[in-house]
C-alpha cells in the first residue's frame, strides 16, 4: 500500500528552503497543515480540474528588495489607473507582494495599516482546510489592512498588485478589509505583471451590519504567472457583498471565494467573467454558505475560452437548517470559440432548510450563426462581427457591476488585451 | 439580362434534419434599375429562401443556376461583400442581438460598408445625427438608438429598425421580407413611406408579402406570384388586386 501514498511535502519543494526558515508561533499551525497534506493534486476533489503543475517546475524565490519604479509607473498609466477619473482614486499599490509607498496614494476616511507592521491573520481563513490558504499564512510579509469605520463611505480605493519577475518568485500578500456598520466601500484589485511569478493572496472581507462592499477583481497577470487568490468574506445583518472577478491573464489563475452569510438579510454577490485564449486555465471556485434566515446569493459567471484554454467553474450553495427562505441564484455559461477550448462546471447545492429557493444553470456553445449571419449581412467583416458578439456576451457579465467606472476600467483593461477592431 | 440583377435558373436546398430537401426550383427573374417588384405566393412557395440565397445565408447549398448583380456573380460573394456592393436584406424575424448597442452596431455597419465603397468612414458626431434623422422620419422612439439591437422591441419597432438600417446603408438593392407582417396600418404607412423615400433610378427593390395592402402604399412596377420553389406568373400591379380576390388557385392551376 505504501507505493500509492506519496509524501505530501514533496509537493512543497518549489518552496522548501523559505518554509524551512519559517520559526514565527504565529505560522506555525498553517505550516503543520501544509506539512501534513502538501499542496493539493487532481486527485483531491475541489482541486480536480485544476492541476497545480505550474508549481512543480521551478523554485520560486523571495522576491528581490529592490523594484523597478519607472517601469511601475509605466504600468499604471498602462493600465489606465493615471488616466481620467481613475487618476483621482486612492490607491494602494503592491509591488511583488510588498507595499509600494511612493506609487500609492492612501485613502482618507479609513484606518488603514500593513500586515508588515502588525501581523493580524485574522478569524476567517481557515489553513487547516485549505493548503493554498497555508501557505500564504506561512510565507506572508506584507498586505493591507484597512477598517472603514461605521458610517462612513469610505468611496472608492485602487489595490494594484504588480509582478515583476527577473527569476520565478512567489509573493503571498494577506489583505483584510473590515467594513464596520453601515459603511460603505468600492474595492477596485488590478493584478498585473510580467515574469515567470506566482500570487499568492488572500484576503479576507468583514461586512458588518447594514455595510455595503463593492469588489470588482480585474486579473489580468502576465502570460507565464499564476495567481492563486482565496477570498474569504463574511456579511453581517442586511450588510452585503457584491463582488465580480475578470480573469484575463495569468498561464494558471484560481480565484476561489468563500462566503458565508452570516446573519439575516445578508446578501452577497460572487460574479465573474472570463476571457482566455492559447494555454490558459482560469478557474472561479466558491462556496457560499447560508447561515441564516433571508439571505439572498446572486452568482453569475460567463466565460469565453479560445484556443486550447481551459475554464473551470465550480460553485457550491451550501444552506444550513436555519437557512430558511434563502434565495440563491446560480448560472455559470460559456462561449466555446475553438474545438479544442474546454470549460468544466460543476454546480453544486446542499439544502438542508426546506423552505428554499435555489435555482442554477449553465449553457455552453459557440457563436449564434444567425446572429453571425445578421452582422455580416448588414456589410460586418466576419472577424468584426466575432468580435463584436464576443465582446456583447462579456458586457452583459461586465454589465453587472454595480460600480459604472470600475465597469469603465473593467471594459477598458479587457480591451488592453483583447482590442476590438473598427467597433464604434 | 437587365444588367442589374439578373436570376437565372437557381436552385436550392436545405438541409434539414439530415434530409436534403429542395426549395428552389428554377428561379428566373430579372429587375431593371430603378424598379420595385413584389413577390407574393402562398407559404412554403420559397420566397424567404430566396432572400436568404441572394443575401447569403450559409444554410443553403445553390445546385444549380445563376445570380449577377451589376455585372459581379453575387452567389462568389461572402454576405459582407454583397452588403458592400450595395444588397440589403430586411429581415422577416429580425434577429435579437442582446448586449451590442443599437447606434454602435448602425455605426459598426455603416463605416463597414463605406470603407467597402472607398468612402470616408463617418464619426461619433456626424453619424448620430444623421441616425436621429433618420429614425425620426421612420417615428421611432428616440431611446431605441440607446437600447441593445431588437431586443425588448415588439415586431413593430423591429420592423422599423430593419428601415432604419436600410436607410442608412444606402443600397442600390433592397429585398423586404414580409416587411409589412405584423403591422398595423398607420406603421404600415410609416415603413412603406420609408421604402417610398429611397426610391429613384438607382434604387431597386423586392418585395415579399402575402398582403396587397402594403403594395397600395409602395406601388410595384411588376408582380411576381411565386409557387413550389419557381415563379409561375408575372403581370403588371394590378395582379395584386386580383390575387387578392381570386387567391392563387387560377395560377397554381395554369402552371401545373
């Protein structure tokens, strides 16, 4: 029997010599975990279409000190984050997981430290459970760490991370964002970068009662990162999340949630969209917990996978007894444009409340012919009128962003990768 | 010949459920410059497939036959093309294109086709006003310039919005399908006064309708009756009136 066991530690030596170093009380507990189960394989089932070979191939260093500021800056105006209205917005920016003082611009109305300066893992997370979380907690140097007191609308707030990657690094940033009662906030991550890199994040969300969180992540890392993100959120009486991801980039992303609707009249939103061509797998995971009564979750993911890239969505309702008139909607759909793209979905509902409302859904296929025909028909070249229902199928996802100008920047940056040509 | 358009023993199929199944038998018809004709037959007779053929549609596989269309061989051409040489087709269902903006897909055409034609390509500016004046001739609610292509439209403002595009394109050759189904007679009026304003030397049209109504506002220089995928009788528009209280029974009759 033991020839099928493998040693799970094996799976963490990309990052050996770094956990070897690790003496910190606080850490220790998430290095056990890890010790314990290694990083996940296909055969663990939460991670089943998602294999995690991009980790096994090279060792990934501390990223260095010193970061190239000018080429930072180059980025940002890049990205269009210096442009317009945008220019104006607090923003905090992360280079290489570190805290970038002189490119950012810190936000007013809120308390705001660094993880670097008190290192608070927060009660959210759970390492024991989850070993992309473990090792975050083991190898975390720096993230924001910001409370909008109650009653203030704090307005929106950049978070930009950059990679910039000479030799294979990691950066694991631990974010946490606490919304008091009734406070408000838009929470805009642009993730980017360039080298071969992972990114590692988490973070972790505290809504409290009557607080609104708005969170648009645009991932749009370069072609030879992976970005590996846990979002772990929790939302108090009538407080609510509504969040939306757009995965652009990265050779491996995952951008997995976990929600937990904590007390009654919680509402949350875990939306996405995702644009991938060429090699890319994008995977959206979640889980979403109803924990109490008349709690409403809203799920909407649309992906449109080229070449041989691969989508993954995997969406778990989970509703507790006391649950009870929880409304949950779920639909995850997808735009084939190759033979050999695949898009893999697993929806998944646990009820143990019976007075429920939960419905999901998920459609796959290619471009309409008949809408195809319609455009071309009205003189549209084939190419434009691709990309014209591309880009509609995407919109109406990008549509659902309660926030117009982080819609603008969202539209905008997906633009930066995928150009629309001619479109009016 | 006319030189203009010039339909010359076409045939069609379809493939439908793994059956191959022949709509058009032997299409000739010819329309000079400058000339509207109307075809009209009973259901099934082939009218809508032989939009579908001149526009384009890939579902239908040509056997045999001819189209030229000022001289080019329109059945070589992708649909783009004819739509750049000067075809349009209004749609009978026209088709719902959720997410893409009505003025930016009239924009996205237009400046598709005049770059086609070697013309000048049209800006944000100059393009919204001409669209503005455009659908307020055809009486269409301003918003709809706003709303996404047909959707949430009733089959009036569609129709409308098929007009509309036709407006702006600027063919040299229209075929209506059923343009006027589902009207009621005050749109009716709207969109045959629409058709009505494009007229002149270098503007033709086909239209397709069961209803002689429409050819009483949009009065036709000849009248095709179309059956089992060929046209069996052609006269002048007076044959409207006539099939209108004779039905097709007399024709059907003579061509069998």
């Amino acid at each position: 029997m033991n020839a099928i066991i493998k040693d799970p530690s094996a799976s963490l030596v990309p990052f050996k010599a770094r956990l070897d170093a690790v003496t910190d009380p606080a850490r220790r507990a998430a290095l056990g975990a890890l010790h314990r189960v290694g990083l996940p394989d296909r055969r663990v089932e939460a991670w089943k279409y998602t294999g995690l070979r991009f980790l096994n191939e090279t060792a990934f260093a501390t990223a260095p000190q010193e970061i190239d500021r000018v080429k930072a800056r180059a980025e940002l105006e890049r990205l269009g984050l210096t442009l317009g209205e945008a220019a104006s917005l607090p923003r905090l920016v992360f280079v290489n997981g570190r805290y970038a003082a002189d490119l950012s611009v810190e936000p007013e109305n809120v308390d705001l430290t660094f993880f670097s300066k008190m290192q608070a893992f927060g009660s959210l997370s759970s390492p024991d459970r989850d070993a992309l979380t473990a090792l975050n907690a083991a190898l975390a140097t720096d993230g924001v760490q910001l409370t909008v007191p109650a009653g203030i609308d704090a307005g929106r707030l950049l978070l930009v991370s950059l990679g910039q990657a000479a030799d294979p690094i990691s950066f694991h940033p631990r974010h946490s964002v606490t919304l008091e009662n009734g406070a408000n906030l838009s929470l805009l991550c642009v993730q980017s970068g360039e080298g071969r890199y992972l990114h590692n994040p988490v973070m972790e969300l505290s809504v409290a009662d009557n607080a609104r969180l708005q969170h648009l992540t645009i991932q749009t890392e370069g072609d030879d990162a992976a970005c590996l993100a846990t979002l772990y959120a929790q939302i108090e009486e009538h407080g609510s999340y509504d969040s939306f991801v757009l995965g652009l980039g990265a050779a491996l992303s995952r951008h997995e949630v976990h929600a937990r609707l904590n007390a009654a009249h919680a509402q949350v939103h875990v939306n996405g969209a995702q644009r991938l061509q060429g090699r890319q797998l994008g995977d959206v995971t979640s889980v979403i917990t109803h924990a109490a009564p008349d709690c409403n979750s809203r799920q909407t993911v649309r992906n449109v996978l080229d070449g041989q890239s691969r989508g993954v969505f995997q969406g778990k309702v989970l509703v507790e007894r006391i649950a009870q008139k929880t409304d949950g909607y779920q639909m995850n759909q997808a735009l084939l444009l190759s033979e050999t793209a695949e898009i893999d979905a697993k929806p998944e509902l646990e009820i143990y409340a019976d007075d429920v409302k939960c419905s999901h859904g998920a459609t796959v296929g290619a471009l309409d012919d008949e809408q195809m025909f319609y455009l071309r028909s009205r003189g549209v070249p084939e190419a434009e009128a691709r990309q014209i229902l591309i880009h509609a199928f995407l919109a109406e996802a990008l549509g659902l962003i309660p926030d117009e100008l982080a819609q603008t920047i969202a539209t905008r940056i997906m633009e930066l990768r995928f150009p629309v040509t001619g479109e009016a | 010949m006319t030189q203009f358009l010039d339909i010359a023993g076409l045939c069609a199929r379809i493939d439908a459920d793994g059956q191959e199944k022949e709509i058009l038998r032997g299409v000739d018809l010819s329309i000079p410059p400058g000339e509207v004709h109307a075809i009209m037959g009973p259901n099934g007779s082939g009218k809508s497939t032989l939009s579908y053929v001149l526009a384009g549609r890939e579902d239908y596989e040509v056997t045999a036959g001819s189209v030229t269309f000022q001289g080019q061989d329109l059945l070589a051409m992708e649909p783009e093309e004819r739509a750049a040489a000067g075809l349009f087709l209004a749609f009978q269902s026209p088709i719902e294109l959720p997410g893409v903006n009505n003025a930016n897909f009239l924009r996205t055409a237009v400046n598709a086709v005049r770059r086609a034609r070697g013309q000048e390509e049209l800006d944000a500016v100059a393009f919204l006003k001409t669209a503005r004046e455009a659908s307020k001739a055809l009486s269409m609610a301003p918003d709809m310039l706003k709303r996404n292509v047909n959707v949430g439209f009733s089959g009036g403002e569609k129709k409308r919005n098929e007009v509309l595009q036709m407006t702006l394109l600027q063919p040299s050759f229209a075929i209506l399908d059923e343009t006027d189904s589902g009207l009621d007679v005050d749109a009716l009026r709207i969109v045959a006064e629409g058709v009505n304003r494009l007229r002149s030397p270098s503007f033709s049209a086909l239209v397709i309708t069961h209803h002689q109504r429409l050819l009483d506002y949009l009065v036709p220089d000849r009248i095709h009756v179309m059956a089992k995928g060929r046209i069996i009788h052609s006269g002048g528009p007076e044959l409207a009136k006539q099939i209108d209280s004779e039905g097709y029974t007399r024709f059907l009759a003579e061509a069998a």
